[in-house]
C-alpha cells in the first residue's frame, strides 16, 4: 500500500465515526429533552492514527493488506456513562440498532485486564454510502464509566510515555488507583437513585424555564402589551423567590393562554 493511499483508505472510516457520533449524541439530548434521564453521558469518536495503525499492525504481525481485515478499531466511538449500570443499558440500546450489526463483544468489566483497564467493548459493522458504493466499516465501541475513562486515559499516557514499559513502581500505584476508581463506581452505583432523581428534577425545571420563555416570546407578538408587562414580572417574581413548584403553576397557565391566543387568532 502506497502512501497516497491512506487518505482514500480512511475517508470511509472518518464517515462512520461522524456518523456514529451524531447518532449517539443525538439519543443523549433525546433523552434530556423528553426530561429523561440519558446513560449517555458523553459521546467521542476518532480514527486511528496512520501511525497507531502501524504500530498496532507491527504489533500484532499484520500484514499492511491485511489491515482493515484484521484491525477492529480504526474507527474508534467512546460513550461514556455517569454510573456503571448504565453501560449494559447502552449496550442494550447498541445490540438493537438496525443499522449497524454487532460481530463480537469484549466485557473487561466483570473481567478487567491485568493492568486494571475496566471499559465494555462492542465491535460493529456499520454501512457508510460513499461515492464509490456502499462500504462496510468495522468499528469499535467503547463504553464505559466517567471514572474508567479517567483511569485508562491516564494510563493510556503513561504507556505512551513509557514505550509500552511502565516501571512497576508507577505500575503498582496504577493497579492501586484502578482499584479506586472501581470502589468508586460502587460507592456512586449506591447513590444512583438519588443523584438521577435530582437530575431529572434539575433538567425538568430547565425545560419548564425554557417553554416559559418560548411562551412570553409568542404571546409577545399578539396579547395585549400591558398585561404582557404583568405577566413578565410575574415570572421574574416567581423565578427569583426559587419556588419551583409556583414555577410549574406559572407555566401551565402560560400554556393555556398561549393556546387561547392561537385558537382566538386562528378564529
Ligand atoms: P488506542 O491508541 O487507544 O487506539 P488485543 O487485546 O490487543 O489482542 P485489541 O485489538 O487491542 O486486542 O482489542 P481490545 O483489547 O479491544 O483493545 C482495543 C483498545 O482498547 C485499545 O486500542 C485501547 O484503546 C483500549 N485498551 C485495551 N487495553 C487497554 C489498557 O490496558 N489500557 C488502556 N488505557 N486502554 C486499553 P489501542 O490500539 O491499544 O490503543
């Protein structure tokens, strides 16, 4: 494989990253916008360098027209979750897509590896139209904690600098902090309920603010501009006191003025 070629062997890849990317993102602000909790916290994706890939082929002994046969993760998706229960909801979300099909599954979550990198992998093909047809894209998915990925981003540094050869006394202290991070997620697993319950309150009341808002900017173009006045100082009212309850009240009653005003400008 010449050089040149590269830049075509990647296109595609770069595609299915993008893609994947704005699939993924795009169920994470679903769910807050249905005010739902999302097990999606955070959507990355890349793909490999042409360095890493041959690096990794060197590696692995792979011939360079063996690559994209033989290496899973040129196009790399990172999904990262708040709490440890959510990754096998995502996997679950993952085995059910209709547009991409899972070839294999790596679970070093209930298995971690000897270094102590905790993360759920899912390996897919996916489909990417491109000016010469169709291509099917291998792709890797990696889901995991917020605190797996801080773990094995900095590990993954060290092992950069190190050549691959950590000494063990830095070894030692990783395999400590892996154990950390993992008492962690347990310790945060117990308080899921809690801290999903305030978010989805927290995310509820944004919206409420946020269709208030929608509503005044309506109403402003066709209700009368003195009771407009009151009505938005009595929001301002409402929103400083911080009752979120009132807040609700406030908006409810907003909707239905704005669909009195619709319906009376429609008549
Ligand atoms: P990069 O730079 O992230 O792309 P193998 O187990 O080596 O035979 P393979 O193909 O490496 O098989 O698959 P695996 O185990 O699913 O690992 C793929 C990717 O997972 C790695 O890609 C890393 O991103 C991540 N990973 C796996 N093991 C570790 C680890 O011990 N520490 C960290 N920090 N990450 C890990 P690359 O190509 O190695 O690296």
């Amino acid at each position: 494989m010449e050089l040149y070629a590269w830049r075509e062997k990647l296109a595609p890849y770069e595609l299915a990253v993008e893609e994947l990317v704005i699939k993924f993102r795009r169920m994470m602000t679903d769910y807050r916008a249905a005010s739902r909790y999302s097990p999606i916290e955070e959507v990355t994706g890349r793909v490999k360098t042409i360095s890493s890939i041959l690096d990794k082929a060197n590696r692995k002994r792979v011939e360079l027209e063996e690559i994209e046969e033989r290496i899973d993760d040129i196009a790399g998706i990172r999904i990262i979750c708040q709490f440890e229960e959510d990754i096998m909801t995502v996997v679950g979300i993952i085995r059910q897509m209709r547009d991409l099909t899972v070839v294999s599954e790596r679970d070093y979550i209930s298995r971690p590896k000897e270094s102590g990198y905790r993360s759920y992998h899912v390996n897919v093909l996916y489909d990417v139209q491109t000016i010469y047809g169709c291509r099917r894209i291998k792709a890797e998915i990696q889901i995991r904690t917020l605190a797996m990925n801080f773990w094995a981003v900095i590990e993954h540094s060290l092992q950069y600098k190190y050549n691959g050869d950590i000494p063990k006394t830095v070894r030692d202290r990783l395999t400590a902090s892996a154990q950390a991070v993992q008492r962690l997620d347990n310790e945060m697993s117990s308080i899921r309920e809690e801290v999903m319950d305030s978010q989805n309150k927290f995310r509820k009341d944004a919206v409420n603010v946020a269709d208030i808002l929608n509503n005044l900017q309506n109403l402003y173009h066709i209700a009368d501009q003195d009771a407009m006045l009151n009505i938005q100082r009595e929001f301002y009212d409402i929103y400083k006191s911080g009752d979120k309850e009132k807040l609700r009240e406030f908006g409810r009653r907003l909707d239905e003025l704005a669909a009195d005003k619709k319906a009376q400008k429609l008549a």
